[in-house]
C-alpha cells in the first residue's frame, strides 16, 4: 500500500514535469500541487475500477441475457413445435 502511495507520488510529479515540459501553463513544484496531483491520480484510479464494474454487469446485461433468452426461445420452440406464448408481440 505504502510503495503504491509513493509511485502515485512520483507519478504527480512526473505529470507536473510533462505539463511543465509541453509549455501548456507553468507549475510549481509545491507540496500543495503534488498533492492535488496525486488526489487527481487516486480520483482517477477509483472511478476507473467502479466503471469497469460497471461495464462488466452492462455487457452481461446486453449481451449474456438476451443471448440466454434467444437459446431458450429456439430450444422451446424446437421441442414444442410452438413459440413460447409470453414472447409474441
């Protein structure tokens, strides 16, 4: 935990150093941006992990389920000779 916490430190830095390189604003080096820095970072990494969660339960949604539900619909309508009746429109 405490060697994940100093490379996101040193990565803030690294990132004040590419902005500062690129010439798009100049930014100190104070304990103050590298510590918003490294909220940003932090910030960044846990809305990152709650939407790959996310994704995972939205492709299961769009795309096991209905695959599931067409399987289900072809197997019935094969042994049955009939399509099930909750799913004609």
């Amino acid at each position: 935990m405490l060697m994940r916490l100093v490379l996101i430190v040193i990565l803030s830095v690294v990132a004040i150093f590419l902005v500062n390189y690129t010439g798009y604003t100049s930014i100190e080096y104070t304990w103050s941006n590298i510590l918003y820095g490294t909220l940003i970072i932090i910030l960044c990494i846990v809305i990152y992990k709650i939407l790959v969660r996310f994704l995972r339960l939205f492709l299961f949604i769009v795309i096991v389920v209905p695959l599931a539900l067409i399987c289900f619909y072809y197997i019935y309508t094969y042994l049955t000779g009939a399509p099930p009746e909750f799913m004609q429109f």
